[in-house]
C-alpha cells in the first residue's frame, strides 16, 4: 500500500461514522468488519491494522473506565474474539464488533 492510499483510507475511517446503540463511533470503529479481515489476512502489518487493534482495545478501555467489570483478556484474545466475528458478519461495523466483545467480557465476570 503506497502512502497516498494509506493516509485516504485513515481519512475516510475517520470521518466515517454512524449510530449503534444509541451512541456514535468515531475514527476507525467505523469500518467495516471487511477491512479488518483483510488487514489481518495481510502479511505486512502497516499502520490500519495496528489503527485497527489499537482502537478495538481502547474501546474495552474506556468500558472498563466507564464501571464495566469485565473479565481481564489480553490483545491476542481480543484479535482472534474480532476477527472470527468480522469474518463471520463481514458488513458490521468494528464498533458493534467490540461492543459485542464487551459483552462477552461482561459475561465472563
């Protein structure tokens, strides 16, 4: 991926936005499951795919901040939890993805 396609892609994932749940999802919680999956299928790992994870994982931050006990998973559980899921349901968004993840982490508790 040359640099021009990178830095148009982060720009459309970060204004991408749409309602789930009765809140708004920012920055790269807005792209598709597709785009996960195909980030992870690739072999370099360029900066949408650590985007990708670092966004997934500072959502389950700010769950935990927000008074959610969840049950403690490290970053290689929650990539195989997302990416089974995205392959799964290929047109959901990596927000409804990581809120699902919250409640299963929520359930574990």
């Amino acid at each position: 991926m040359n640099i021009s396609t990178l830095i148009i892609s982060l720009f459309f994932l970060g204004i991408a936005s749409g309602p789930s749940y009765g809140y708004d999802s920012y920055g790269a919680g807005s792209a598709s499951c597709r785009v996960w999956v195909k980030e992870q299928a690739g072999e370099e790992k360029n900066p949408l795919y650590w985007l990708l994870h670092g966004w997934v994982a500072g959502f389950v931050s700010g769950a935990g901040y927000a008074d959610t006990e969840l049950t403690k998973a490290d970053a290689d559980e929650m990539r195989k939890y997302v990416t089974l899921y995205c392959q799964r349901q290929p047109s959901k968004r990596l927000s409804d993805v990581a809120e699902s993840l919250v409640e299963e982490l929520e359930k574990d508790n």
